[in-house]
C-alpha cells in the first residue's frame, strides 16, 4: 500500500499568518500521500465573542448551541479551512477543503444529552473512506475542518482530533497510515518543565503507568486515548510532535 | 454531450431556511448533472454589521477591505456553502462545496483600482473546468461560492452571477450547458408592475431595444450582459427565472 501522512494542527498554528505560513511550507514537504486536519477554536472564541456569544467549554470541549454553530461552520468551515486552501494552493499543493458534509465523507450523530448537554456535537458514526481515497489517489490533498454532519440537513461540531483519529482509522484500508497529532511541544513530556525530554515511544502499557503516576494529564489523555484506538484499528504509527517537525517524523511514536 | 444545468441563486432564497429547503428540493428534481452557485450578500452585510463593519456597495457591488474579505470567507465559504451542502446531502444529491481556491478551480486577480477601489475583489482569468468536469461526471455536484483565489494564497470576492457566467463557459466545452440565473421575478418583465409580464425570448437586438427604451435596467443588465457572453462562448442556453421554476426551466430564454 502507498504511504498516506495525516496531519493535525490546532488552532493556534493556522490561525497566525506567519505560523500558517511556515506550517503549510513544512507541510508540503511531506513526501507522498496527505491529509491535514485542523481546528480553530481561538478564532471562534474571538468572532463569538465580537458577536456577543460567550464560549462555554467542558472538560475542554465546545458546548455547541444554536448560535455557536453558525459561528464554527463559519470560522472552521470557511475562514481557516479556506486560508490553508488558499496558502497550499499557492505552493502547488492541491488542496480541497471539506466538512463531513461534503461529499458525505463523515456522518454522525448529535451527542446524546448526559450530565452535560455540549448541543450541536457530533460523534462520528460513518467515514466514507472510499471517496477521501479516490481523492488522494489522485494527488488532491483533503484539508479537514471539524464539522460533520447528520445526513439530514444539520452539520455538527465535531473535535479536530477526532476527526483525524476517525479519517486515519477508515483510510487505513486504502493506505499505510501515519497520523501525526501537532501541539506546542516536541512530543509528550517526562518532565513538563523540560522540553527535551520527549517519550520516544509509547505503549499502551507505559501510558497507564503515566497516566498513574500523573506524568500525563489533561488534554494529552484523550488525545493518546484516540492514538491507541487509531493503531488497534490499523493505523500503522501515531506520531505526537510539533508542527515545525512534521516533516521530520520526530517526536514521539505511538505504537502497541 | 451530456446535458449540464448550473443555477445560480441569490443570496435571499439560501438565507431563509424555509426558501432555501424548497429551493434545495426543487434543485434535487433536476435531471442530469448540475451545479449550484449560490450568493449570501444579506448575510454578510448582517453578520458584518453585527462585528461593528461597515458594508459600502458601489454600482451594487461589495467593497471587499481586508476585514470585510474575512466577513464574506466565513459566510460565502462557511456558512450559507455549509448549510447548502448538509441540506443537499439530506435530500441524496451528493453535494461538494467549492470555493476558487479549492482544487484551484477558479483563479482570479485583483481588480485593478479605476475609480473605484473595489479591494480584494477579483476578475476571473482562469477556470480549471477540467477537474470539475471529471466530479461532476461522476454524479458530484458542486456547489459554488461566490470567492476566487490568486493561486497566490488570497482569497478574492468575486460576484455569484460571474462565478456562474464563467463556470458555465468553461464546462460547454465537456456538456450541453443551461445556466438559470434565479431572481425574484418569473422572468425579464416588459412591465415591472406586471409579475406576468415576462418575455420569454431575448435576443441581443432585442435586448438593446430594451435598454434604450430603459425597460430593462439596474442590475439586469450586467446578468443580461453575461448572459450574451456565455452564449457567445458556447453555453446551449440562458434562462432567468424565479427559484421555484428551475425544475420547469419557464422563464425568459436567452439566445442569439
């Protein structure tokens, strides 16, 4: 099978036009196959916040009411997704940008309401691997926003990571694939004051023995959580890194 | 060749929900292949209002500033494309929506200041119709904003009615194109006080006729114009009519 590189950034990265800038150029040098997947979730805060709709998080996810979903559709759908089209396309990447919505390629369904009701959340059901493959097969590179939708009419928030984890799992039949999560560091920390001391390689086993010992906390759970469940699925290596080395692989490997 | 139709509605009918969900089910009864290309200048005069911009028209165009570029990237390329794309797919049309930039379908440049600075508004110089051609060959259709890109990574505003003038030029080369410019009107009325008025067949004499004796003015005459211009570059036919014809294709026929 070819070799198919997906990369996640968050938003803070896409959203600055010198970090965009560099990004998008270290992106390119990705040899092969590839996929970006982004968030934006600053931007949102700040153009609700001009629009006089407060942010509300939980357990550091969006609560997604009626009004915040006009704004994310916005400014995911359109204002970053279509400025990293617009800078790839520049540089001779092909880029297409996407929802879950377009070409149907991922489906879910509105979070159900438990102790907290986080409203116009996706979970994702369905990825219609084939036409994203069909795509890439022909050097077009798919840039993903978080939004899905419900096939019937109503398109959902849906967290970057997820929608990485979820692609990467359903392209992992087509291609062999490395899922590369970005975030401010050069991988996951031993030591959080240290920024050289990057875990080399995780198993599931040392992740609980972190997870125990408080060494890893925070957003980095669910986000190895995802890695996990994306190689027990098939992905062929999950690698955590910063966004100036994705096209170095360094960082740190996720593999069982 | 294959019969192609392309519709281009206005901002108004994609903004109500209740006119958008008839337009999106009348759309679905088209048969053949087809494209959507939609506006949403209401939307993004309202949303920029509400961020404290203001929005400034000249000759009925939008003057398009860095901040107002923003306002019409998040609402042309993310909130009304979105919203078309989710309620296509609900009705099983399978949606894509696109913006220039995407698959770098569309290249503009920036207008050239005259006397009037229109700001990031751009001018159409190349359409990939190629690429476009092979999705809609496979039963994709697009769904196009009104946004053009440089392909030196700035997105540009570019007017609905020209993005479907010139998309519609470039596919006649690969289908039998029909391009319907929707308004609120059944037609070109011979009397503006009279909705049945409608002239069901114009020609360039006629046409000029018209202008001279003023009973077609304002904003029908640079639709009209691009009208003349598609046929001449090979578009089968132009029709103008009003949203909930576009499956019946009455309206006014636009010919040599």
């Amino acid at each position: 099978m070819e070799k198919l590189t997906i990369v996640k950034v968050g938003g803070k990265i896409v959203e600055e036009p010198t970090s965009l800038k560099q990004l998008l150029t270290d992106f390119s040098k990705i040899e092969g196959y590839k996929v970006l997947v982004h968030g934006g979730g600053r931007s949102a805060t700040a153009i609700a916040a001009k629009l006089g709709i407060e942010s509300q998080l939980v357990n550091g996810r969006r609560v997604t009411d009626a009004e915040m979903l006009k704004v994310v559709t916005m400014v995911y759908g359109g204002l970053v997704n279509k400025q990293i089209v617009a800078g790839l396309q520049a540089i001779g990447v092909n880029a297409l940008g996407l929802t879950g919505a377009d070409l149907n390629y991922m489906r879910s369904e509105k979070r159900p309401v438990k102790d907290v009701d986080y409203g116009f959340v996706g979970d994702v059901k369905e990825v219609n691997a084939g036409i994203l493959a069909d795509l890439i097969s022909k050097g077009i590179v798919p840039v993903l926003a978080p939004l899905t939708h419900d096939n019937a009419g109503n398109l959902l928030n849906t967290n970057a990571d997820t929608i990485a984890g979820e692609a990467a799992k359903a392209l992992a039949k087509h291609f062999d694939v490395t899922l590369m999560y970005c975030f401010e560091k050069k991988g996951v920390l031993l030591d959080e004051n240290d920024d050289e001391s990057v875990i080399a390689n995780l198993t599931p086993a040392l992740f609980k023995q972190y997870v125990l010992e408080k060494t890893i906390n925070g957003g980095m759970i669910p986000k190895l959580e995802n890695s996990f469940e994306a190689i027990n699925a098939g992905v062929k290596q999950v690698v955590i890194t910063k966004a100036d080395q994705i096209h170095t692989q360094n960082g740190t490997k996720i593999t069982i």
